[in-house]
C-alpha cells in the first residue's frame, strides 16, 4: 500500500473528517461486498469498512461508480466525527438553507454547516441532491482538517485552484487520476478520505511583527511545532498498526516441532492469536503506540503468513488485551508469487523481477523458518511442491519463501471411537498417523482405504480426498503425461505405492508399452498427476460386425467386428452376448453395443429398435440420414455422438464382401453420401428413440467434399496414432494448431506435408485427420498470376474468380509461421504455388515469395516431337533465347510423360542431337530443329 506520511497537523476548534457514503445495514465486511472486483481503490475501501466508516448499500453491493450527492456528504462527515457511528442529532428547528426544509439529511447538513464544513450555494439554497465534485469534497476535507477558508483562500473566484493547490500538496489526491471538476465517484471519494486519515490535526499560530513604525502586523501561520494527534487517534481513539504476520491460529512459522516420529508437524497459537513483526512502531515512525513483535487479540489465516499487514488498533493497552477494529487487512506492498513447478527458487524469483537475498527466510509446510540456503534456491525438480515468494516491502528483495508438500497417501486406519484417529501411509513404511480426531483437518471427509492428500501444518494433519480422472494414455514426455488429450504435468512429491493396490507413482511411470492403455491417474493439490492406478470398467460402446464364425460342439463362436474407436478385430463371443452364432456369417452387417474383456467380446442388442434402408441419402453437417425406414418414434436423425460406420464393398465374379470400414463420429464428421453412392444402411437406436449408431454400406463413395481441405504449415508432437499439427482448413483463415494427423499419403512423409502443399482429409472418430492427394482440383502453379484484381486472376491462361470464401495464405516466412487472409487477392508481383479450386472459383491459395517460379513455354513458340526429333516452331520476328528453347522442351517432354531429361545449352544455342530423355527405363535421344514459322 501507499505509505499515508504525516505532513500537516490539526487543532482547531472542531476537527471534522468527511466520512463515506450513507451508512446501511449491508456489508460489514469488505469480502462481503457482492462487487468488490470492481472497486479500483480496493485498500481505500477496505480500511473504512474495518472502521465503521461505510456499511455499502442495502443491496449488499458498494456502488463504486455511483456519485456522491452533497447531502450525503454531509452525513458522511458526522459519522467519521462520531468515531464510525451514525450520531443522534435530533430535529431541525432553524433552517439555513431554503432548499433542505424536510429534507432526510436537514439535521447532518445543519451540523456540517454551523461549523463551516459545508456552505451554501450563495442564492440560500444548498443543493442537497446535486453531486459533490472533488474540489468541493476537498475543501470539505480540508476545512475539517482544520484549514481556515479565509486563510487559505478557499473562498472567492480562486477558490477551486487554491483549494486544489493544498489538496495536492497534502496528498488527498494521490492514488487517484480523476478531474477535480467533476461528480466524485464513491470508489474515488473512498480514496479521499483514505488519504488524509493519517494525517495531523493543524494548528495555526499568530505572531505579530514590528513595522518599524511603533505599529504591528499579525501574521498568521501554522504551528508545525504543535504535538496533534492524527485524525485516526483524535476521532477513533487508534493506530495504525503495520507489520509482517509470523504466526497465528493455524501455524507458526518458528515452530520446528516433531512428533514422536520425528516427523515435522510445527505449532500454532491460540485461537484468535496473531503474531506480528511490527514495522511501522517507534519514535520516529507512523506510531509509538506499539513496537517490536506483539501478538494481538485477531484472526488470520494460511494467506497471511509471511505478508505485511494493516490492522487498527486501540490505544491505552497492551497488544495482548487491545481492541482490534475489524479484521487485519493483507496490504498492497505484498507481491505473492505461487508456482509448482520444476523450476528451482531462483529461476521462479528471476521470472517475476524478484531478487533472493542473504535474508531470505524459507519455511518447511509453515514451519521450522530458517535462512534459505543457496543449494536449496537452485534446486529443481520439484514439480509438485508449491513454491510461495513473497516480497512483503515491495523492494523487490523476497522475504520468505513458504514450501508446501501435500504427499499422495492411502488412509490405512481410521478410529471414531474415543478420541479418534487417522493413519496415512504414503511411501514404504512412513506415515502421517494421529491418535486424536481434533488434531485432523478433514477428518469427517475421508474414509479407510481412501487414496487422500496429506500434509502436517500448525500441529494438524491437513487430509483431503484425491481427485482423479480416468481415461487413455495418449503420450508422455518425463515431466508430464497426455490423458484423452489433455496436457498433465507430472507431480514428484511423496506417493504411496502398492503391486496389490495397482498404484503406482507418475514420476517414471510412463513408457511406450504404457500408450493407449486406460487407466485413473491421480492429482495432487496443483492439479498435477501424482500416482496412476488401474482404470474404472469401460462403459459400452457400438461395433459393426463384418462376419461371424459359429464354433463346433468343442469350439467357441467368433466374430469379426470394428468398434467405434476405429479397431478392427476378430474375438471369441462371450457366452453373456445376446447373440449366439448358428451359422457362418449371422448378424453380418449389424450394429451391437459391446464390451471388450481380453480375447473376447460381449455383444449387446441395442437398447432400442433397428432400422433399414436403401438409397440412402446424407449430407456432412445435416442430421438428417433419408432413407430409413423407421417407426414408433424413431428418427431419421443423427447427433454430435452418433457413430457412423461407412462400409466398402468389393465384388470378385458373384461374390461380395466387405473391403473396408472407416468410422466419424458425429453428423459434423461424417462425409456426404449421394443418390450415385447407391448406399444402404442399418441404424441402431436407444431407448428414446435416438439414433445411437449406424452403418452405410456402398461399393463406392465417390463424393469429395471440396471444404476437406488443409494446408499444414508445421508438425509438433509424434504419437503413438498421430501426429500434431498446425494449419488453415478451407474456409477459414484463422490457424488451427490443434490438428491430429493419424495417415498420410502413400508414400509422403511429414516433412513433405508440411512443406507446403494442400491435401484432403477425411476424419475418423477421434476426429483425427486421414490425408489423401487433393486431385485434380488442386493446380501447381509456382509462378505469378496475370491480370490481378480483387476479385479475380489469370493463372496458366485461365480465369479464377477470387470469392468471400476464398483463404489467401501467404507462406513466405516458411518454416515460420504463415498469415492468412479471408477474401483477398494476391499482389502482382507474389509467387502462387498451390490453388485449390472449385470451377473456376478459387478455395484456397498458397503464396511463397522465396520459391523458384518455374518457367512457362512463351506463348509464340510450339514444340513438336516426332520420330526422334524435336522441333520447335516460333512466330514473330525474335527467335527464343536458349533458356526459353529449353524450357518449351522440358515442359513439352514431361507432358508426354519423359523424365530424366537433359538439354545441354550452349551460346550459340541447343545441340542439335544432344537431347536425352527416359521413358520407364529407356533413354532416348533427339534430333532438334529450330525454325521460324511460314
């Protein structure tokens, strides 16, 4: 906080301080405020509510943008000058103001006015209902400080800028950046009254000073040699009260106390005890009052540990026997920095500006505080212990550090009789064990054989339940694990471990044989994996069976299925299925749920009815499927979960059988299927007549959604089924870096695709992409367009039309990061190299102003290959230079579909049978002709 400094004093006849808002019977606490984050001034506001001095309004909310009216300054002002309390001022009898007869605040404004702190507005009037600026709110505060209007000039023309002078120069103002002028906010005029609370009471002082002519002057100024109280202890009868809590009702931070295990356990104080290090007592500080280290009549908790304070505290008593005004207030000169991770002490203090010093102090779980040592600041790998610096004078030197450790245990006893007890083992033989209920926090909250967190502090064992997530093991690095796609940084605190339990700590857990494995990984209290156990049984999910196979008098039923997670398998049938196997190749072609158990499989009947039908129609993104046959409230209808089994298959003479199943989940996932699909399906629906899953069958799909295209412009991570990746969908020109890649085209690698090309993709139901060559809507340009404008160009001769829809991405910097632009053409001179294209609409289009364009045939020469000769035809009157010849040769030899092609060039020109190229795997060679057309 801003450190109030004492520069006036006050002793005048009355001394008045304006006080805050109309007192109401709302918050008595600054907490309780259902506003309070939007209270700029939060020190301000705190501090007058632990005083009495405002209450908010009846709402329960402070109205920190509402603006005072001067009636309700006037009230404010006797209620700081009764010492926080609304006084008891009677009825009016006399009126000094036309306009207040009858009104609410005629008493406080009457009050206010008898001792000059409020005035009129020179007409008889005082305008009880018009807002207060922050002159007037500063002369008032002012005047009741003791100032003089007629001495100091706050009456007259000038009055609003010889007010302003000594506002400023007191320090009413600071903190604030508001125009004087204008309506005083209750957030601003909150601040006002803040400031000057610490300040002197004034005194003026008449000196006469001889003339020279037998005549006096007198000559008034203040006494700055007056002993005033401050306006604090003159209304409110306190101090101020600064300084660094070091114990309290929870922990002790000097306590070094061990249980007869020599285990760390610490101590605290009695409740309602807080000890604190006083900074601001002494002769020459803010107080006298009270000095050193004392310990105070008031509550605190964890939070304030080790922070710098604010409390108000009435004099004439010993600390211990003090009234304390509300409660302690943590102040603004804290800076707290909480971090778990593996970064060392050091690393976490450089990060946030802060420096360690040789008086940095470092407590052990709010205990045993010592001087931090340099071993223990560089230390790392500590992910998992919470690390909380705090510089508490706002010098940037860290003060304290406190180190917590919740250690992952299991509750292995647990007593309600007599006087209860709890046992925490949590690594090998070592445990947490309490032979009193009383001496455990969260006692009532756990039960044997729960898996908790665990950790001693003030004398009690802190217990609390773990939390845990159960899902699939994606991917791991050595400080953290992937579970169904969520990033988890791995814990290295203290972590029970059992073979019978199936526990065992995350910190080297993970290995490649671990991928893909379910399992319930536990969190410590950062929300970091701590300890990894079996997983909970997987809940059923939907199967296409491909064919059955039923099992002799000896043998077991068999059937070929894939599952909706993109598995195909073959397993024995569960003798519990719903179904059993009569024949070869029963149920083929229909939807189960299932539940898988080492080698077999259990096939349950859908919990609803079945449907069918034939030409079927769908499209990507509707939810309709038409063509079902349905009845008795079922729908045609599909959702986000739906599971689409999209079934390929192959005819060999007069025998079909099933080629391929790809699986999307979800109407958003699944790819179009049309009337020219000739498709079947078979739907499975639950008990609401939703459509849970379903299977189209087809020989060929043969739509391509144009929108399922993707430009990839980096890899990240490799997978056990993906790859990450980041890069622009067709449609969009904002970057997706959450992609998941799990196929590539045949042939290419990663770092082909990243290299800038544009690919198809289809989904599977994880959502992970399968790339595929984009075909003939795609067109390699690298070169530049002609005509451009915004709204079309001409590439290779032909027109594109340039749409909304359009993604303009400019991959210049690659491997860096590209731009993309919805809508926008490119500029003149920009090197296209991909356009994927819809007719003659353009989809997307990639530019790389570094990428060799390559050279294009000039439009007046014609090359001609026949019987082992090349000729090459030009009009006009300038016959092509060598490297135009040689480029109308490339490009008409790779069009007829030569490769290795060499034409060796010279100054006067091409050979004349040096001319090579390779077809398959012969190599050819050519006559060359250059001729002038007729």
């Amino acid at each position: 906080m801003r450190n109030l400094k004492r520069v006036l004093s006050l002793a005048l006849a009355s001394v008045m301080l304006i006080g805050m808002m109309v007192v109401g019977a709302s918050a008595a606490n600054y907490d309780d405020f259902s506003d309070k984050d939007k209270i700029v001034n939060k020190e301000a506001v705190s501090t007058l509510v632990e005083l009495g001095v405002i209450a908010g309004k009846d709402d329960g909310t402070y109205d920190p943008t509402g603006i005072v009216t001067r009636a309700e300054m006037a009230k404010m002002i006797c209620v700081v000058l009764n010492g926080g309390k609304d006084p008891s001022l009677g009825d009016v009898t006399k009126y000094s103001y036309t306009d207040t007869v009858g009104h609410w605040a005629a008493p406080y404004i009457e009050y206010c006015a008898i001792r000059n702190i409020v005035a009129g507005k020179g007409d008889g009037t005082f305008g009880p209902n018009e807002t207060v600026t922050g002159s007037q709110a500063a002369k008032m505060l002012l005047v009741a400080a003791g100032y003089q209007s007629a001495i100091e000039g706050f009456t007259g023309a000038n009055w609003e800028v010889n007010t302003n002078v000594r506002a400023n120069a007191v320090g009413l103002y600071d903190g604030l950046d508001i125009n004087p002028s204008q309506g005083l906010t209750r957030d601003s005029a909150a601040q006002m009254v803040y400031n000057i609370l610490d300040v002197e009471q004034v005194t003026y002082k008449y000196t006469l000073v001889a003339n020279g002519d037998g005549t006096f002057t007198s000559v008034t100024e203040i006494d700055k040699t007056a002993d005033n109280k401050t306006v604090l202890e003159d209304k409110f009868g306190a101090v101020k009260v600064e300084g660094v809590v070091v114990a309290n009702e929870v922990a002790d931070l000097n306590s070094s106390k061990k249980n007869d295990n020599k285990v760390l356990v610490g101590s605290a104080l009695d409740a309602g005890k807080t000890k604190i290090v006083i900074t601001n007592g002494g002769k020459d500080e803010d107080q006298n009052e009270y000095t050193g280290t004392q310990t105070f009549k008031v509550s605190t908790g964890l939070d304030q540990l080790g922070r710098t304070v604010r409390l108000y505290v009435k004099t004439g008593s010993s600390a211990a026997n003090a009234k304390v005004f509300g409660s302690v207030i943590v102040t603004d000169d804290n800076k707290v920095v909480t971090d778990a991770s593996d970064d060392s002490i050091n690393s976490v203090a450089d990060d946030n500006s802060l420096d360690i010093v040789s008086g940095t102090k470092v407590a052990t779980n709010y205990a045993d505080l010592t001087d931090l040592s340099s071993d223990a600041a560089k230390a790392d790998g500590t992910h998992g212990v919470q690390k909380i610096l705090i510089d508490n004078n706002d010098d940037g030197d860290v003060d304290y550090v406190l180190l917590t450790t919740y250690v992952f245990g299991k509750v292995t006893g647990k007593s309600t009789s007599s006087d209860g007890s709890l046992t925490v083992n949590y690594s090998g033989a070592a445990t947490l064990s309490v032979d009193d209920k009383d001496d455990v926090v969260g006692f009532d909250d756990v039960a044997k054989n729960d898996y908790v967190l665990a950790a001693f502090i003030g004398g009690k064992l802190h217990v609390q339940k773990a939390e845990s997530v159960t899902g699939t093991l994606d991917a791991y690095t050595s400080t953290s694990l992937t579970v169904d796609g969520t990033k988890y940084t791995v814990s290295a605190v203290g972590c029970y471990k059992s073979t019978s339990d199936d526990i065992t700590p995350a910190k080297g857990y993970a290995s490649k044989s671990e991928l893909d494995k379910d399992a319930t990984f536990y969190l410590d209290v950062n929300g970091y994996i701590v300890a990894v156990g079996a997983p909970e049984a997987s809940a059923y999910d939907y199967a296409y069976v491909w064919g059955s196979e039923a099992g002799s008098s000896i043998g077991t039923d068999r059937v070929k299925v894939t599952l909706s997670d993109g598995t195909k398998a073959t397993y024995d049938l569960d003798d519990d299925s719903d179904i059993d196997i009569e024949a070869d190749g029963d149920f083929e072609g229909q939807i189960f749920a299932y539940k898988v158990s080492g080698n077999e499989i259990k096939l349950t009947k859908p919990a609803g009815k079945t449907a069918e039908g034939e030409k079927v129609v769908f499209e990507k993104g509707k939810t309709t499927v038409d063509g079902l046959t349905t009845a008795d409230g079922q729908t045609k209808f599909a959702n986000k979960n739906t599971v689409f089994f999209y079934v390929t298959t192959k005819t060999t003479g007069n025998v079909t059988k099933i080629d391929s199943v790809d699986v999307y989940t979800g109407y958003s996932a699944a790819p179009d299927v049309d009337k020219e699909d000739n498709a079947s399906a078979f739907a499975a629906y639950n008990k609401g007549g939703k459509m849970v899953a379903v299977a189209i069958t087809s020989s060929a799909f043969n739509s391509t959604d144009l929108s399922d295209h993707v430009f990839i412009y980096k890899s990240d991570s490799t997978f056990n089924d993906y790859i990450e990746a980041r890069g622009f969908l067709a449609g969009s020109a904002e970057a997706n870096t959450s992609l998941k890649v799990s196929d590539l085209p045949s042939g290419v690698e990663m770092k082909e695709v990243v290299d800038g090309k544009i690919y198809l993709y289809s989904t599977d139901s994880d959502g992970y992409l399968k790339l595929k060559e984009a075909g003939d809507n795609l067109i390699t340009v690298n070169g530049k367009a002609t005509n451009v404008s915004s709204s079309s160009v001409v590439v290779k001769g032909k027109e594109y039309a340039v749409t909304s829809k359009t993604v303009l991405i400019d991959n210049t910097d690659n491997p860096g990061t590209p731009s993309a632009t919805l809508g926008a053409a490119p500029e003149d001179d920009d090197v296209i190299t991909y356009m994927l294209v819809d007719d003659d609409e353009i989809l997307m289009m990639v530019i790389d102003n570094t990428a060799e364009e390559t050279p294009e045939t000039p439009d007046n020469v014609t090359v001609t290959v026949a019987n082992g000769k090349i000729t090459l035809t030009y009009t006009g009157e300038t016959a092509p230079s060598v490297d135009e010849q040689a480029t109308a040769v490339v490009e008409k030899l790779t069009a007829l579909g030569y490769t290795d092609i060499d034409v060796p060039a010279s100054e006067a020109g091409l050979s004349a049978d040096g001319i090579t190229a390779k077809k398959g795997v012969i190599t050819y060679t050519f006559t060359y002709e250059l001729k002038a057309a007729e």
